[in-house]
C-alpha cells in the first residue's frame, strides 16, 4: 500500500484502525505504530468522529462505494480539503469485515472551483451594474444569463423567472415584428460571424414606456471553439431617436418653408411674363411668352405639391398631374372643340430632380397636342398614361398621346427647330431616360425612365 500517493487506511466494524499505508503515517502525522488499535476518535474532533462513524455504519448496514467530501487538518494544522472514498471489507462467508477508505486532496480543486464561482459571481455582479440589458441565449433561444436591466425592465421579472425560458416565451413582451426582426440578424450572425447592429421597440415593464433600443450581439463558443449561443446588449436609444425626429421635422418645415417661397416667385414670375405679353401685338411673340409662362406654372405646380408633403423631397406625381392637365386645359382656347383629357395614371412618388424635368416635358407635349392636334377636328382625345413597367420595379413609362392629325411624316421630333420638342428631348436625357414617337394614329410619345429612389405605392 505505500505505494500509493494517497492515505489508505483500514478500519473494522468498530472504528479501530488494523492497517494504513504511509501516506496515510504522514497526514495524521504519526507512525503506523501509534495508529493501529487506536479508533477515530483518538484522531479526529469529535463531530468529526461521529460524522465518520455514521458513514461507516451506513456502509456496514448497506455494503456499496461510498464517497463525499470534508475538510480535515493535516498534520501540519493545515485545513484542508478530501473526498473520501470508503468501501465495505468481507470476510470469506461474505460478511463485513470492516472499512477500506482512501483520502483524497482535493484542495487544489476546491480551490479552482471556488475561483471559478467567485468569477461567475463577478460577472453576475458586473452584468448588473451595467445600465444596459444584456442577456445570453443558447442555439435554441432559450436564455441562460441576463442581468438585472434586461429581466426587471424589459421583462418586469426576476432572473429567475427569465433563466431557463424561451425568448418565444415572451410574446406579451416582445411583439411579433420585433420576434421576426430577432430571428433574422441571429441567422445573419450565426452564418457570417459578424454583429449586425439593428433596431427594435419594446414597451419596456420598467416605465410602462415604448423605448427604441440598438441590439448589439456577439457569436457565445465553448472552449472547444463551437458556436454555443449568442450574446447580446440593448443600449436605449430612445432619445437620440427623438432628437432625430425632431431635426427631421425640423428640417422639413425648414425645406416646405423654401418650397412655399419658391412657388410664389414662379408665381410673380408668371404674372410678369403675362403683363409684358400684353406690351406686344405679334400673335408669335404672345404665344412665346404664353408658352414660358405654362413651363413656369409646371414648376410653380411641383413646389406646391412639394410644399403639402410630410417629407418635402418626393411628391404625389400623381396629384400634380391632374393639377397640371387642368391648368392646361383652362389656359388654352379650345373654343367650341370637344377636347378629351382621358388620364391613366398609378400613384408614384418621385424626387424633386425628376419631377421637374418631366412636369416640362408634360407641359409641352400636353400643349402641343392642344395647339396643334385638332386644328381640322371638332372633338378629340388627349391621353396621359403613367405606369410602372411590368418587369422593372425602378421602371418608370410615361405615355402622353392625341388622336388628332398627327406631326408630318417628314419631321424628325429630335432635329426640328420647335423650341417644345428640343426641351422635350433634353430633359428625356437629362432623366436618363428614353423616348419614341408612334405617329400613326395621331401622336404618341412613349417615354420610359428609371427613379432611384423612388417611394411608390399602387392606387388602392
């Protein structure tokens, strides 16, 4: 038995010690003289003693592998910490004989098991000093550590109530949209490995308040480098979100202000081109004059419509074309001619830089149709026709058509020297846009450009 690193001893039914090995001389600190024939209270505390009495007896009554752990004081008056191991001893007819026990030092694992606790007391500690919820889910999204902002104010639980349960176990809390938004940056995390900072709302249990929160998380590994579970923060952005708003707000009353004054400038613009119309008697001059003012009145139309938007940089395209048709047609003579204005158009939303553009572009062919289509018909049709194409969704196709008596076969739209049809084409190229001319029957102007940025919704 001295070869064995660990105390060893043997003890019979009556707790007297009959044999022991060297290691087990050094812990007691006695020659193995001195220890047999002696029992366990001549070497132990007497709670000791009877501790280790019961748990003889409890082998005696019931022979199996018995463990558990304790602190003794070797000698050296250290404290320290064994498990022991004891196990019954039979005689030849299979009755118990007595104990056999090893000692085992277990100090250094007690040690690094209190080391270990005191850590994740640390980190609880830390977790919860932080003014920010924070938790951590395994793969299954079921949480297994959160601090005390995510469980009391985000929750309104105990950690307790939190630990062990599923984040889908608490759809009151947390809304099906934010649920959706959850499962999806923890796909794109899981799969590339890189935190994706997004936005979520939580009616927080805490202030009973709707709060914006910006989700940062981390991938969690195992010491073997598996992916474990995901870690995540909640910093509170709700007033930073205000603020934003509010500068938005800001800046749109700010850029409706410049619309609105804009508009009214157009507007004396065109009230001056119509007084000095009226200095001149040359029926061409008038229509140029009358011409210019139409192109300032589609501008002055955008920045009206741009003026009653929420966000002040795309408009309802849709609106201002009506507004514009009709202001043509209330501003052209068309006598006693029964002129049709049929309008086809979806509700588009375009951008300021768009916008403008194709209101001229409109304007003049709306005009050239009212001026110049119908000089030998008494009725006629008009058709403006604004759509999205079919298999473009940035595709944008505007149609402006007449059935009247359509332009000479011999005139090429893009080289005439009609001042409508130069601007129409620079401001086809302008948009980046394409068009072409159908002339058989009447006159169609087919014109098919792409918005970027447009906001776009069919008409319901």
């Amino acid at each position: 038995m001295d070869t064995i690193p660990a105390p060893v001893f043997y003890r019979d039914t009556k707790g007297v010690y009959y044999d022991c090995n060297r290691a087990f001389e050094e812990l007691v600190g006695l020659h193995k003289v001195n220890i047999i024939g002696k029992d366990i209270y001549d070497f132990f505390e007497k709670d000791l003693a009877d501790l280790y009495s019961r748990k003889d007896q409890e082998i005696i009554d019931n022979p199996r592998l018995q463990q558990y752990e304790n602190e003794i004081n070797n000698s050296r008056g250290e404290r320290i910490d064994v498990m022991f191991s004891k196990t019954a001893r039979f005689k030849a007819d299979w009755t118990v004989d007595g104990i056999v026990g090893v000692i085992l030092d277990i100090s250094e694992r007690k040690k690094m098991e209190k080391e270990l606790q005191n850590n994740v007391i640390f980190l609880e500690t830390f977790l919860d000093a932080m003014p920010s919820p924070a938790f951590y889910r395994n793969l299954e999204s079921v949480y297994q550590i959160c601090n005390e902002m995510f469980a009391s104010f985000i929750l309104g639980r105990s950690k307790a109530e939190v630990i062990g349960k599923s984040m889908y176990d608490f759809k009151k809390e947390f809304p099906e949209a934010m649920l959706r938004t959850t499962e999806y940056y923890d796909r794109l995390l899981l799969k590339a490995g890189k935190s994706q900072p997004h936005e979520v709302r939580i009616s927080c249990a805490g202030d009973g308040k709707l709060r914006d929160f910006l989700v940062h998380k981390a991938r969690f590994k195992s010491v073997s480098g598996e992916v474990i579970g995901i870690v995540g923060v909640l910093l509170d952005i709700t007033e930073r979100k205000k603020a934003e708003r509010a500068l938005l707000e800001a800046e749109n009353l700010r850029k409706k202000e410049i619309h609105h004054r804009i508009k009214n400038n157009l507007q004396v613009i065109s009230s001056l081109l119509s007084l000095q119309a009226e200095q001149f008697h040359d029926e061409k001059v008038i229509e140029a004059f009358e011409d210019s003012q139409h192109r300032v009145i589609s501008m002055s139309l955008i920045h009206e419509e741009l003026y009653k938007t929420e966000d002040a940089e795309s408009l309802d395209f849709t609106a201002y074309l009506q507004k514009l048709t009709q202001e043509l047609l209330k501003s052209y003579n068309i006598g006693d001619k029964a002129i049709q204005l049929k309008l086809e158009l979806e509700n588009v939303f375009l951008e300021m830089d768009t916008a403008i553009p194709l209101g001229i572009i409109i304007n003049e062919l709306v005009s050239n149709s009212l001026k110049h289509a119908f000089s030998e018909k008494k009725s006629g049709e008009i058709k403006v026709k604004l759509c999205r194409e079919k298999n473009e969704s940035s595709g944008i196709v505007l149609i402006v058509s007449d059935n009247g008596k359509g332009l000479e076969a011999e005139i090429d739209f893009r080289k005439t020297s009609s001042l409508g049809l130069q601007l129409v084409t620079t401001l086809v190229d302008q948009i980046e846009g394409k068009i072409e001319l159908e002339k058989d029957p009447g006159t169609k102007f087919i014109i098919s450009f792409r918005e970027r940025k447009e906001k776009s919704q069919m008409k319901k």
